[in-house]
C-alpha cells in the first residue's frame, strides 16, 4: 500500500544530451518500484544547455523542464528547482545529477528516514559506499579537506560533504539557502545546521562519468573557502563576525594593558605609545560588531516576511 508522498527530483542539466534520456529513464523505473511513493515529477533545470538537452527531456513522460535563458552555474541551477518544488507543495525533494554518477536505486534508502519523519536532510555518502573508479587526487583530497571544515563547522557527523545525491523534506526546503554557484552542497549543509535541521548521511554508490566534463577546476578550493566565509557572515553573523569584533577587541585590550605596564614601571615616556594601533583596532572592532547587529537584523526581519508569507 503507497502512502500520500509527493516527490521530486531535481535534476541541473548544462549540455547533457547524451544522457539525459537515459538519466530520466533510470530515475523513473527506480522511483515506480518504491511503494512508499503515490506520485513523483522529475524535474529538469535546463542551465543555458547550447545542445539538445531540452528538446529531449521535454518530450519525456513525468518530466518538466525549466529553463534558465543563459548558463547561470550549478547553484543557480538547484536554487530554481529548490524553489519550484517548495511553491508546488512536494513533500520530499531528491537532488540528483544528469551525468548518472549516481546509482538512482539508492533513491529509496536516501528517502526513507525522510518518509519516516526521522531527519530533515539526507546527504548520500560515497565514502562509506562504492566508488566503482579512481577518484582524481583534487576531487578526493579537496572533498576529505572541505568534509572536515563542515563537520568542524556545523557539529554534524559529515563523511561526504559534496554528494550530487540529497533528498529534503518540506522543512528543508523552507530553510535551505544558496546564494552561489558550485560549493552549494557546503551551503545546504550550513544553512541547515543553522535552522536545526536533523542530518542524516547515506552509503551510496558513485560510477564515472561516462560523458562531458566535470565543473571542478583548480580553482574550486579557493571559491569555495571565499564563499563558506561569506555564508558563514550571512547566515550567522554574530557568531561570525561577532566573535572577530570580540577577538579584536580582546587583543586592543592586551596591547594598551602592555603599554600601560610599561609606562608605570618606567620603561616608556607614554602611557600609550602606538595610538594609532590602539585607535585602528578598536574602531575596526566596533565596525565589525555593528555591522554583524545590522546583518543580522536584515536576517530577523527576512525570516518574519517569510514566515508571515
């Protein structure tokens, strides 16, 4: 017997003519044989595709294709879908790539602590799975790196912090964040932890790409770090900035009391010789916990306006 769930998956597609159809395919022969499920929708985000990939997924059953006008990134590509699936009322939301990296049978394990209103977010673990090639070095060991900051961030027990495979339920889907383009999995995991989701992680299984390129360049590490920290400000500015106008302070605290020890046991002329040291680290202190108060009021009052609508 089904019970009443609502799925979508959400599939970001760039130039994926060669295997989108047999992507779609796969997903809806998996997604039919779970029992749990009474209808699903697959959800094709068309990123500026220069080939044929709209044309295709178009004329596929149980399929809808949206279109951005220009390639707009990967982020922008997930945030369309994200939004798409919470205004129509989906009860779970799976992220899933063109590319089938991932094995679309691992769907129904990923969705099922959701179904069982047990966690919030689901991450897949390719870790803990089956990586049926040798992942290149920058991949693994950028993977591992931003795995650790995560879990040191966050306090969840991550393994595999970048998965293309996630599923959300409808409390995800009202809190998740993202603002940029291919870090967005680090951006989920953040603006989750900071609404108090419930995380939970997946052993799946993770294939080579048989067509197109991966997005990972040499690049990657430095944007993701820039765009974590910039998450990090947004999101929770007191805790953030907060704690480096603390820090700063603290510090102009440590030099003046140095300064003044100095002065009244004869070893310099002045009680404050660097005055401008003095001045700039207490100014930057101040401007820093005013404008965490600032960011964090624009954020209070966004999450007002949402609730209320």
């Amino acid at each position: 017997m089904k019970n009443d769930v609502k799925l979508a998956v959400v599939i970001p597609a760039y130039n994926e003519e060669e295997t989108i159809s047999d992507c779609i395919n796969k997903l809806s022969n998996s997604l039919n044989s779970i029992s749990e499920i009474n209808s699903f929708k697959i959800i094709i985000v068309n990123d500026g595709s220069l080939d044929n990939t709209e044309q295709i997924a178009d004329q596929m059953s149980n399929t809808l294709v949206i279109s951005h006008g220009y390639n707009r990134g990967i982020g922008a590509a997930v945030r369309t879908g994200l939004k798409f699936v919470e205004e129509n009322n989906f009860d779970i939301v799976v992220k899933f790539d063109a590319d089938l990296q991932h094995d679309p049978n691992d769907i129904k394990n990923v969705i099922e602590p959701l179904i069982s209103n047990n966690f919030d977010l689901v991450y897949g673990d390719r870790f803990n799975g089956a990586i049926t090639y040798k992942m290149p070095g920058i991949r693994k060991y950028g993977n591992k790196f931003f795995t650790k900051l995560m879990k040191l961030i966050t306090n969840y027990s991550i393994t595999d912090s970048q998965p293309g495979l996630f599923a959300g339920n409808k409390k995800f889907l009202s809190s998740v964040s993202i603002f940029s383009d291919y870090n967005y999995t680090q951006q989920v995991l953040y603006s989750s932890y900071i609404s108090g989701l419930r995380f939970k992680q997946i052993p799946i299984k993770f294939n080579e790409r048989k067509h197109g390129q991966s997005f990972v360049k040499l690049s990657y590490p430095f944007k993701a770090m820039f765009q974590i920290l910039l998450l990090m400000i947004t999101k929770n500015p007191m805790r953030s900035l907060g704690s480096i106008s603390l820090v700063t302070m603290l510090i102009t605290i440590f030099i003046s009391c140095l300064q003044l020890a100095d002065y009244f046991n004869g070893l310099t002329p002045k009680p404050i010789m660097n005055v401008n040291l003095i001045l700039g680290l207490g100014f930057i202190s101040v401007q820093l916990l005013l404008t965490a108060i600032i960011l964090k009021s624009i954020s209070n009052i966004e999450t007002y306006m949402r609730t209320r609508n």
